[in-house]
C-alpha cells in the first residue's frame, strides 16, 4: 500500500512539473487553470463527502426504524401467539374429554362384546 501511494504520488508530481515545463500557456494562465481545477475538484470532494455522511445517516435511520418495527412485530406476534393459547385451551380440554369418553365407550364396547356368548 505505502508503495503505491509513494509512486501515485510521484507520479503526480512529475506529471505536473512535465505538464509546467511543456505547456504553450503563459505562467499566470497556468495559475488560473490550476485554481479552478483545484476549486473545482474542492467542490466535487466536498459534494461526495456530503453525499456519504447523507448516506450514513439513512443507514442509521433505517436501522433504527426497522429496529422499531421488529420489536413491534415480535410483541404483537408474541401477543397473538397467547391470545390463541388462550382461545384454544377450552377447546383443546374438550377434544381431550371427548376423546377420552369416546375411549371409554370403545373399551366398554369391547368388553360388552368379549362378554357376550
């Protein structure tokens, strides 16, 4: 990584002196263009730099609101998942006592049967 950076870098420098030494634009022009591309790129850094603290802070918005909306839907999930026990247990006790008197009535019907000659 250092070394990329440190012939980026030279690269940079070099091309600029090269781009000084054999440009047909008077010194003070020279200056002129610098400054607006450097004004130029200023601004463009700064639009991007904007744009990515924009970014984060959706991010966290999102995160935050489906945080929110998590926890909601596992309370209400939650809630419902009771309420139904609730609901359900009266009927699951009388499934349990006519399954037990349907038992019973086989168990005397077999035995009535096995008793009868």
């Amino acid at each position: 990584m250092k070394h990329v950076l440190l012939g980026s870098l030279s690269g940079i420098v070099l091309g600029g002196i090269y781009g000084l030494v054999n440009t047909p634009r008077s010194g003070k022009e020279n200056q002129e263009v610098l400054k607006a591309y450097i004004d130029e790129t200023t601004y463009h850094v700064q639009d991007v730099t904007d744009k990515v603290n924009d970014l984060k802070y959706a991010v966290n918005q999102l995160t935050a609101e489906s945080k929110f909306v998590q926890d909601e839907f596992m309370t209400d999930v939650q809630k419902i998942a009771t309420d139904f026990q609730i609901e359900a247990e009266p009927r699951l006790r009388r499934i349990q006592e006519k399954a037990e008197k349907i038992q019973k009535e086989v168990e005397e019907t077999a035995q009535s049967v096995s008793n009868t000659p």
